[in-house]
C-alpha cells in the first residue's frame, strides 16, 4: 500500500514521457532526413503505453479502481 503514495507522480512521469515520445514521432515523420517504419511503430507502441499507465495511475490515486 506505500506505493499508492507514489501514483500521481508515477502517473505525472509517465504522461510527461509520452509527450515526449509523441513529439519526437512528429518529428521523426515530419522532417526526418529517411522515413523508417520500425522506429515510427516503437514510438507508436511505447507512446500507447506510456500515457495508458500515466492515465491509470492518476484514476487509482483519485479513488477509481474499475
């Protein structure tokens, strides 16, 4: 139960870190000097996840547990 203390921040981190991954794909695919399909699906992948746990942890810390 001491890591419930933790969840807004973990939370704050993890959307924060998807903000970041979100604007280096734009980057990527917008002047990137070549195009490659498997980092734009990595950035994809992980920029899901990230704000996914971020939004979770954030609604566990307000209460919400479904």
């Amino acid at each position: 139960m001491a890591w419930i203390a933790y969840y807004p921040l973990l939370g704050i981190l993890f959307i924060i870190t998807g903000i970041i991954i979100g604007i280096w794909f734009i980057i990527h695919v917008d002047r990137g000097f070549r195009f490659s399909g498997l980092k734009s699906v990595i950035a994809i992948i992980l920029l899901s996840i990230f704000f996914a746990f971020g939004i979770q942890f954030i609604l566990i810390s307000l209460g919400a547990l479904g």
